[in-house]
C-alpha cells in the first residue's frame, strides 16, 4: 500500500498528486492524508470518478486519512 501526504497543500495540488500516485498502478491500495475540507472533497470526488471506494478516518482532528480501494 502506497501513501501520499498532501497535508500543508491547497487545491488543486492534493488532486494532482492523488492523480500522479495512481498513474501507473492504479489498482495498488492508496492511502492520502488530507489537513482541509476542499482536499478532502476534491480527492474523495476524482478517486470515486476514477472507480476507487473511499473511506474516511479522522487522525487527530485536524488531518483525515483516506483509504482508496478498487
């Protein structure tokens, strides 16, 4: 399983980099940390576009883990 850390990254960069981590296995386990609502949005929207289904965990209130699975 792959991670990507967008935290301290505004929009559109966090889509960008989810796009990038999937790119060339896009059927690899993803996990993307998010610190804001519009990243948290925004990834969850373009994975599911992309087939993944997200799930969301709080980590400590301020960062969100999203866990894309095919």
């Amino acid at each position: 399983m792959r991670e990507v850390d967008t935290r301290g990254f505004s929009c559109p960069q966090p889509v960008l980099m989810f796009h990038e981590a999937v790119k060339d296995n896009a059927d690899e386990p993803l996990d993307v940390l998010v610190d804001n609502q519009a990243s948290l949005e925004n990834v969850t929207r373009a994975a599911q576009k992309n087939g993944y289904q997200v799930t969301a965990h709080d980590v400590d209130g301020t960062v969100t883990r999203l866990e894309l699975r095919r």
